[in-house]
C-alpha cells in the first residue's frame, strides 16, 4: 500500500514538473514574441522613418536643383547639348575709369571666352574685342559690347555672346581690376616679353603705366598696366594682342607645380571677391577641369572684323569670317579625343 502512495506521489510530482516547465516554456516563447514584436516594430518605425527622410532630403535637392537650372538659365539662357564635351567659361574683366566715349559707368574692359575640351584638357581663348557693335539681345538698340555689363549685368553680357558666337556659355567670371591684382600677386607675378617701353599717363582715369621693354616679371599693379596700355599704332587691337600673350604666360604659370600651394589662396579671393555664376553643383566638375588641363600651349584668336569706316572706334565683326573660325573651334564631330 505504501508503495502505491509513494508512487502516485512521484507521478503527481512529475506531472507537475512538466506543467511547471510547459508554462516556463510558453512565458519564454511570449517574451521572445514580444522582444520581436519590438525589434520589427523599431526596424519598421526606423525604416519608414528612413524612407520619409529619403523621400524629404530628394524633394528638397530636387526643389533647390529645378531653382538652380532656373537661375543659370536666367543668367547665361539655354545650354546646347551639342557643347556638352566642352567648358565654355565667359571672362569679364571691368574697368571702372573714363573711356574714349566718355562713359564712367563699369565696363566691360576685357571680354575672353576660355574654352576647354573636357576629353584632353586642351584650352581655346575667343577674344571679343571690347568695342564689337552689336544688336542688343531682346532689343532693337545697337551699341558697343562693352556697355551691356552696365545695361544688365553678366547675365546679359553672357546672352549676347551666346548669340554672337552661336556657342553656350556654361559659366561667367566677372572681376574688377583690383581683383585682378590680387590673383597674380596670389601666385607670385607672371613672366612676360613687354615689346615696348610703355609709358602712359591720364590724370583723368587715373591711369599711370610705365613699363620698360624686355622680359619683365609682372606683380598685379604692373600685370594691370600691360593689358590696359594702348599704343599709338594698334589702339585696341593692340591691347587684345598683349591680351592673347598674358594670356598664353599666365597658362604656363598655371602649370607650374608651386602654383599647387597657392591654390587655397586663389580659392578664397575667387569666393570673397569674384562676381560668378558657379554654385556648389558647378565648382568640384569646375576644379576638376582645371585639374586636367594639357601641357600644350593654347590656341588663341581674335573675333575677326575690322574698324568702321565712319567711327573707327566702332568693331565691325565679320559675321562669314567668325562663323567660319567657330565652326573649326567646334567642330559638329565634337570635340577631338586625347591621343
């Protein structure tokens, strides 16, 4: 009898046992199911969480990219995919002293497209001389180029040379003369043939210019007096053919390996003191350019025309001749492949 009770006891105490690690069991399988329940939950929130950020920083960029195509095509009017393997840059250069004409207002002193061939670096100068005539963009008003700065700006000045080259602008710089002191004293001066003992004075416009012929090394002052002489002989034809060689010198300075370390220096006068259409989208393609530019010399040209017959202060282009020269510039192939 005793053993009948001591087994019913040991089987009673196993059952509830097992009922003891059933419920242990199914507390777990609970709090497992819980602690997932969680985790999914969070990761779902987070995701969702993710995807409307995504969903808001790619409206947001989206909203600031259409306000930048907007704002670059106001300013430099609608870019032709056909110029799309080239960087055309407009380079402006004001000067704020009394003319022959006798305007004050800021003018367009030196007017030069860079044009660099984004498959081998290759650079191209286009000068357009300051005093070209030209039908106004969007007007029936004819004056010299060189005032539209004043009438509206880069943006304006960027459309007329679109028109006039039939090329697309993608990007304009515009500096004073100051400005342009200070980014060749910002590397060192620039090496150059003076042809000429140049020696001008004029009170009026503040303009003091001695330069004594043969090879000089030019500081910012003294680069300024060079490209803004004119010669009795030449007058402003002249002063664009010391531009195509200022031009030409300052390149190689550009190549030289100590520029490296003035970099930041000229990065930081172009940001505080340059009038540009660049943004945050055009500045790293921009630098990136500039990082592959080719060893060979650049081309350099002259807007072809001739002086008018009745004001001989007036450019008249020769709309055949410059047409023929930009066709061989860009060529409908495109442009040519680094060999």
């Amino acid at each position: 009898m005793d053993k009948i009770n001591v087994t019913q006891q040991n089987i009673k105490h196993k059952r509830k046992l097992l009922a003891q690690r059933r419920r242990r069991a199914r507390l777990r399988l609970l709090i497992l199911l819980l602690f997932l329940g969680v985790i999914v939950t969070g990761v779902l929130f987070a995701g969702y969480a993710l995807v409307s950020l995504g969903s808001k920083l790619n409206q947001e960029y989206q909203t600031m990219y259409e306000g930048y195509t907007q704002r670059q095509q106001m300013r430099r009017g609608t870019i032709d995919p056909r110029f799309d393997g080239y960087t055309n840059v407009l380079i402006v250069g004001l000067d704020e002293g009394v003319d022959i004409d006798g305007s004050t207002a800021k003018k367009a002193d030196g007017i030069v497209v860079a044009s660099f061939e984004n498959n081998t670096g290759r650079l191209r100068f286009i000068h357009i001389p300051q005093d070209t005539w030209v039908n106004v963009t969007g007007s029936q008003e004819q004056t010299k180029i060189k005032y539209l700065y004043a009438m509206g700006g880069a943006p304006m000045l960027t459309r007329q040379v679109n028109n006039l080259l039939g090329i697309s602008i993608h990007q304009y710089i515009v500096l004073d003369m100051a400005v342009f002191s200070e980014l060749i004293d910002a590397i060192d001066g620039v090496d150059i043939y003076v042809e000429e003992d140049m020696n001008y004075d004029d009170a009026e416009g503040n303009i003091s210019i001695h330069l004594p012929q043969g090879y000089q090394h030019l500081n910012g002052k003294q680069a300024q007096q060079y490209l803004r002489y004119r010669s009795d002989d030449l007058d402003d034809l002249g002063r664009i053919q010391r531009q195509q060689r200022f031009c030409k010198a300052l390149y190689q300075n550009l190549l030289q390996l100590r520029t490296l370390t003035k970099l930041p220096t000229i990065a930081e006068i172009i940001k505080q003191r340059v009038e540009t259409s660049a943004e945050i989208f055009d500045s790293v393609y921009l630098a990136n350019t500039l990082r592959h530019l080719s060893s060979v010399p650049p081309e350099s040209i002259i807007l072809p025309g001739a002086p008018a017959a009745d004001d001989p202060s007036i450019w008249v282009l020769d709309d055949a001749a410059a047409a023929q020269r930009i066709q061989e510039l860009f060529p409908a192939e495109g442009p040519s492949e680094e060999k």
